[in-house]
C-alpha cells in the first residue's frame, strides 16, 4: 500500500521545509513522491522562500527506511543490469526510458536528502535543493509517462543503485557530498545526455528526444548548483577546490569518470579550466 503523501500545504506555522523534506524522502510510492516534492517546492515558494528549519536538528523516525522506494524495480549489481536493447524497438526504447526514470527517481531523493540532512547551510542551499528535487520529481514524471506509451511502468526493469550508494556513503559531510554527488556523478549526465537524444531522435522516438533536451538544459543548473555550495565550502574551510576534490574522490572511491566530456555544458554549470583539465587528465 502506498504510503500517504505529506501535505505541504497544512496551515501549520511556522512552515518546516526541511522537516517536510524528510518526510517526502521517506514516502515509498514513486509518483506520490514526484507529486509531493513538487508540492513541497511549491508552498515553500507561496510562504517566501522561508527555511524556519535551517538550523535546526530534524531526525528519522527510529523505523523509517532511507531513502523510501517501491518494492520494483528490483536492485541489483550494476553489472547484473540488463544490456540496452535495440531503440528501434519499443522493448529497447522502454528499457532505456526506464534506466532514465529511475535515474531520476533516485536524484528526487539524492535532492531531498541534501535539503534535510546538513543542518546549519544558509536558507538558499536549502531553498536550492528543494528547487532540484522539484525539477527532479518533473523529469520523473515525464519519462513515466513516456514509459507508459511504450506499454510499460516504473519498476518493470531490474536497475543499480549507484547513485544511493554514494549519498550513503556522504551522509556525513556536507563537503564530500557536494563534491562527489551533484559535481560528479549527477554531472556525468551532461555527458551521456547528448548521445542518448541523438540515439532517440535517431529511433524515431521525438517525444522521448524532447524530453532529454529538457532534463539536460535543468541538469546544468542543478550541477551548478552543486558548483557553487562546493567551492562556497571550500572556501569557509580554507581549502583549495581542485587538490580537494582529487582528495574526496580518492578517500571515497568515487568512479573513474571516462570522456567523452560535454566541455560546453560543464563550463555553463560551473567547472573552470582548471577543473576541467584535471579531469580531462584523470580520466579513465
């Protein structure tokens, strides 16, 4: 049974984002999650972008399970996934629309847990991370509606759970979070979004081709948005941005990120030349 979505708009003062943003994360049904996150940036922005919680310690329920997740798709090891199929198919097209959907479930909850977990930021990170989680909770949306007209649902598919992976692994520090979650692995979309429209578009499949134009023109603010708190911590702890982040990557284990690089859509969210050469240098 779905869990009940968290009424955002409940006339309780003072209005609690962060608190709300836990609760949403914990919600287990996928579309109420979309639908309440969305809400949820909504009313923050009705009540004046006001963060009444910024500072404060907002805790689980002892019993709740992070983040919440419907019983399918089915977890597996990232190897196990199943190889794409040809796009020419409406099989192959669901499957890969369906990778994409549960990237973008997973980045609903990667942006909903950064807005509850680092108590003490100033209002706009949290404000900027509902922002994401709403943008997140409509490329859901979108793509499970696409799905649908290819005659499959959410959870139809077996799919990894990378990204989780390392949110779990960041719970700790603000810093390492933003360095390895929004600047890494949500900005590896950047660089895989292009090929994948143009194998869409190529398939035939316009509607789908459409949609990633829009995911990738969010994509760029959203790992902007990673940029800047990143270097914004950086700075209030006295630490250069590039040796850090090759420090972060290594203590975590980040993965090796491979090129082709979309240069472009990095510069437009953020990355400077230095950065972009050490990648650029360390890639796999």
């Amino acid at each position: 049974m779905p869990s009940p979505a968290p009424d955002p708009s409940t006339p309780d003062l003072p209005f609690l984002p962060r608190q709300r943003a836990l609760e949403v994360l914990c919600m287990t049904d996928a579309r109420a999650k979309a639908l309440a996150a969305r809400a949820l940036f909504t009313v923050l922005v009705r009540n004046g972008d006001e963060v009444a919680d910024a500072g404060a310690e907002v805790v689980p329920d002892a019993h709740a399970t992070l983040p919440g997740r419907p019983a399918r798709p089915e977890l597996v090891p990232p190897q196990k996934v199943e190889r794409r199929r040809s796009l020419r198919t409406d099989a192959g097209r669901a499957a890969m629309i369906h990778a994409l959907c549960h990237i973008e479930f997973n980045a609903i909850n990667l942006a909903l847990d950064a807005a509850w977990r680092f108590a003490g930021m100033p209002p706009q990170f949290y404000r900027d991370w509902l922002r994401v989680a709403d943008e997140e909770a409509l490329h859901f949306t979108l793509l499970a509606d696409h799905l649908a007209t290819l005659g499959a649902g959410y959870g139809d598919f077996p799919a990894h759970n990378s990204l989780w992976e390392m949110c779990d692994k960041t719970a700790g520090d603000v810093l390492a979070r933003m360095a390895l979650v929004p600047r890494t692995l949500e900005a590896r979309g950047l660089d895989a979004s292009p090929p994948v429209r143009a194998k869409l578009a190529e398939a035939g499949d316009d509607a789908a081709a459409a949609i990633i134009d829009i995911i990738l023109r969010d994509e760029v603010g959203h790992v902007a948005i990673g940029n800047h708190w990143y270097r914004w911590l950086c700075a209030q702890r006295g630490l250069e941005p590039v040796a850090t982040y090759a420090a972060l990557a290594a203590q975590y284990r980040a993965p090796k990120l491979r090129g082709p690089f979309n240069l472009d859509a990095r510069r437009a969210a953020g990355f400077d030349e230095d950065e972009l050469a050490w990648l650029e240098a360390s890639a796999g």
